[in-house]
C-alpha cells in the first residue's frame, strides 16, 4: 500500500464526578485526536479540565463532543427535543468546553455530535441545520461527521469546514450507515477483523457491510470508542497495523495551543 496519512480519534473526558468512563490517559497515547464530552451526556468541569490538560500535553488535538443532555443514558437514548432547543443545548455545551480550554491552555478544533445526537443529525436535516448553526455561532470550529449524512451535508451548506470519519469499532449497512446498537454486527470487537476493515477501506475506499457487500465511503478520520473494557487495547493493535502498512497517523487539524 502507497503511504497515506489519516487521522485516528476516540471519544473522551466521559466520566462524571468519581465515575469515570475509560482509560483516558493511556488512549491519549495512541490517538491524533479526541472528541472530548462536555456536560450533556457525561463530563464535568473537573473531567474536562483534566482530559484537555493531558490532550495538551501530547500534541493531541481537541474537538468538542456534544450530545443529548442525558447522563443516564449516555446519550443514547433519542430524546424528543425540537431543533430551537437542540441548537442552544449544542452551542451551550461548546461554550463550557471552549472555556475549559483556554484555562488549560488549549483551543477546541471541531465538533462532533455524540451517540444518538449524532445518529438522528445524520438522518433529520432539521436537526443537522441545528447543530450546525450552534457551531457557526463559534469563529472557526471545523465539524466531523459521517461521510454521506445529513449533518455532512448540513455543514458544508453552512459554510463550515467539514471532515468525515469511520469508525473502526462499528458495523455498516449496505446504505453507509452504522447498524444500531443491539443488531447483530453492530460492534466489532476483535482487533485484527478491524485493522483487516480498515486497511480495505484504505486500499479501495470501499467498507466492508454486515451483508457481506461493501460500500464507499470517503473519510480523513478513524474513530474508535472509548467507552468499552478493550478499548485501549483494540485502539493499540489498530494502529500498528496500520503503521506496519504505511499508514501515516496525523490529525486533519493541527493542534493548537492557547
């Protein structure tokens, strides 16, 4: 495989008080970037804080990870909040990172909308437009999405800069969409049929779907959850498959410091 660089991204800073959620520190070692939580479906000011210090510490660059204010169900759970009240929860939930950053010294780069905000963004284009306008309401912030999705779309009509990512942990359906949590094929938990996936996508651009078949898809970013037992794990052996292939591991935004 000809050399070609991607970026490698986890979700973080998802514990709450004296709960945490993940090895935080030890995957700030292995990824370019981190969509970090904040304040809707998990964080707190001390949680952030702390993942964002360390974030800096090792040149990872931040984005800010918004979800449905939902704590108990991780923000999961499709909730029926209309677009008005989505776009100020989204924007209110930026700010707090925002904030938190410059006390670290680090700037937000982009946003991505969390679990089931995420899902219902890259379905309901009301519900995109929202979200993007709580990110044009910030002077510069770039946006993640799912490559073919609503919110994709949304974004670049709003003139944001825009960058789609995989996942390397979840299963697609032939349409390019993640299959649900709870459907068979959802998630992918063994290393090596993940890093096999994703050096295919990176070889044909095509991925690899539950039905055998496979789909295109354009991406400058591989996410990996990491919310589950063998996260860090899972996220260590996929990137030294993807080194030992070539693949040069590089954030699509640099990190900045404040």
């Amino acid at each position: 495989m000809s050399e070609r660089i991607i970026d490698f991204n986890a979700d973080m800073g998802e514990g709450y008080g004296p709960w945490r959620m993940g090895d935080d520190t030890a995957m700030l070692d292995i990824v370019t970037s981190a969509s970090v939580a904040c304040g809707g479906h998990a964080s707190d000011p001390e949680t952030m804080f702390r993942t964002l210090t360390q974030a800096r510490e090792r040149g990872v660059t931040i984005g800010a990870h918004p979800g449905y204010p939902d704590r108990e169900g991780f923000g999961r759970r499709r909730l029926p909040y209309p677009p008005a009240e989505i776009e100020r929860f989204v924007a209110a939930q930026i700010g707090a990172l925002i904030g938190i950053g410059r006390l670290a010294g680090v700037r937000v780069g982009y946003v991505k909308p969390h679990g089931a905000l995420g899902n219902v963004a890259a379905e309901d284009r009301t519900v995109a437009e929202a979200i993007a306008r709580a990110v044009r309401a910030f002077d510069g912030l770039a946006v993640l999405a799912m490559p073919g999705s609503e919110f994709e779309r949304a974004a670049r009509a709003a003139g944001l800069t825009t960058y789609a990512e995989i996942f390397a942990d979840r299963g697609y359906t032939p349409q390019g969409q993640l299959v649900a949590r709870g459907q068979p094929g959802a998630m992918i938990e063994d290393t090596q049929e993940a890093a096999a996936r994703l050096l295919h996508f990176l070889e044909t651009g095509r991925m690899k779907t539950v039905d055998g078949g496979e789909v295109p898809l354009d991406a400058v970013s591989i996410c990996i959850h990491g919310d589950s037992d063998h996260a860090v794990a899972m996220a260590r052996g996929v990137r030294r498959a993807l080194e030992q292939a070539g693949v040069t591991l590089k954030s699509f935004l640099p990190a900045e410091r404040i």
